[in-house]
C-alpha cells in the first residue's frame, strides 16, 4: 500500500508540473507564394477627393474620419503604458461606417459589429479615397499584404510609396508607419503576412508624431508616438515598429 500511495503521488506531482513550451514559430517569407498582380475593383469612392492633391486628401480624410468617431487619443512613452486621453465613438456605435471601410477592399456584408479587425480596411478606404490609383496602392484588409505590394512596387519607377526601416527615416506627414503585432515578426526582411498595424502621420512636432489609424481601441483615433532628439520614432515595447514608408504623393 506505501508504494502504491507512493506512486500515485509521483503521478499528481507530474501531472502539476509545467508542461514545457514550445516556442512560437515565425512563418518565413520564404514559405509563401507571390502576391500576384493587384485584383480589380469595382468599389468607387462615395466622393471626390476633398483636394486635387492626393497626400493632402488622405490627411484631411483621416482627420475626417477621426473627428466622425468623436477624437479618440491615445499618447505612448518609452516607459509607462499608453494613456487615453479622449475618448471617442466606438465601433459597435458605428456600425455602417466601418462596412464602408469594408467595402473598400471588397469585403462586403461586414460592419463594426462583426469583432474583425478593420484597421487595414480603414486605411485602404482612406489611400483609395484619396485617388490613389491601383497601380500605386493596392488595397487590402491586411496590412502586411499592402505593405508586401508596397515593397515589390517601390523596386520599379515612379513609385508613390517607398518603404525605410524606422532607423532610416524620420516620419513626415502623409507617411505611414507600421508595426507588427502579436508576435508575428513581420520586418521589412521577412515580408511574412503576419498581424501588423500601420497608422498616416498627420503632424509632427519636436518630439512628438500624431497618427490617424482604424480599430485602434475600437474607433477611429489618433495616436501619439514619441520621437527621439533627431526625429525618429522612439522604440515602444507595445509597438514593434518595422516600417516607415514614405509618401511621395504629390
């Protein structure tokens, strides 16, 4: 009976040990088919461009966008989470205007009631708005996918947007900058298609760069990102930067 009871404590001992993990795996770039050319659309925007200047257009439209969900802000710092300063209007309050995000990249039937992120849509509505030909952004509901066409399209002339890493350009209004997410390792090296997030600068001063992005704390908001003495964005351990991509949009 001793080595009984003894074996069955071995068993509930090992059954509470951890068990060990398995690191997660990053996809590799190298594991993934080519994009192909940009599909076609039918989706048209539902108004003219707000001015006959293309980057000018997707500021004001980002900024259109966020004063429509109420001026969410949120600010980041090198050493304290991010705060939310103002607080705006939710998806779930705006069902409809988030399906039109959605119908932009041709996803339909969705709306910000189907807890989806939606942030790759919104930025694709706003570039596609603007009159941005597909030729220069192809747009997608992921991010790193455009980002990936992006890349690919930057190698050729004339191209509208040209990705740097964040340590070779300090961000200018109407550029885009991007981070991974989740672990994904997504870099301007390993264009993998894993989760990412990109937001438009739409002001930079001394210190500080503002950015409109979407599904950011559930709305249309305006982030804060801090920037180092010479311009660049500051690491952020919730932000994994990889790209700022340049726009050379008239």
């Amino acid at each position: 009976m001793r080595s009984l009871a003894a074996f069955v404590l071995l068993l509930v001992v090992a059954a509470c040990a951890e068990a060990p993990t398995t690191p997660k795996r990053v996809v590799s770039a190298a594991d993934l088919p080519p994009l192909g050319p940009c599909p076609a659309s039918f989706w048209k925007p539902e108004a003219p461009p707000p001015t006959a200047s293309p980057k000018t257009s997707m500021i004001l439209l980002a900024v259109g966008e966020w004063g429509r969900f109420g001026k969410q802000v949120i600010t980041y710092s090198n050493d304290a989470p991010p705060r939310t300063e103002q607080l705006g209007i939710k998806e779930r309050d705006a069902p409809q205007r988030i399906g039109d995000y959605w119908n932009a990249v041709d996803v339909h039937g969705r709306t910000g009631l189907n807890d989806i992120p939606w942030s790759a849509a919104f930025i694709s509505w706003d570039i596609e708005s603007a009159g941005v030909p597909r030729d220069l952004f192809c747009p997608n509901p992921t991010h790193t996918i455009y980002v990936e066409r992006i890349v690919e399209r930057a190698k050729k002339p004339g191209a509208a947007f040209i990705p740097h890493a964040p340590s070779e350009r300090a961000p200018q209004v109407g550029d885009l900058i991007c981070a991974s997410r989740n672990g994904s390792g997504t870099t301007l090296q390993n264009l993998n298609r894993g989760a990412g997030h990109c937001d438009i600068v739409v002001e930079v001063r001394p210190g500080q760069a503002f950015a409109i992005g979407g599904n950011v704390g559930d709305s249309v908001t305006r982030s804060v990102f801090p920037l180092d003495a010479n311009g660049f964005l500051s690491p952020l351990s919730g932000r994994p930067f990889f790209a700022v991509i340049e726009n050379r949009l008239p």
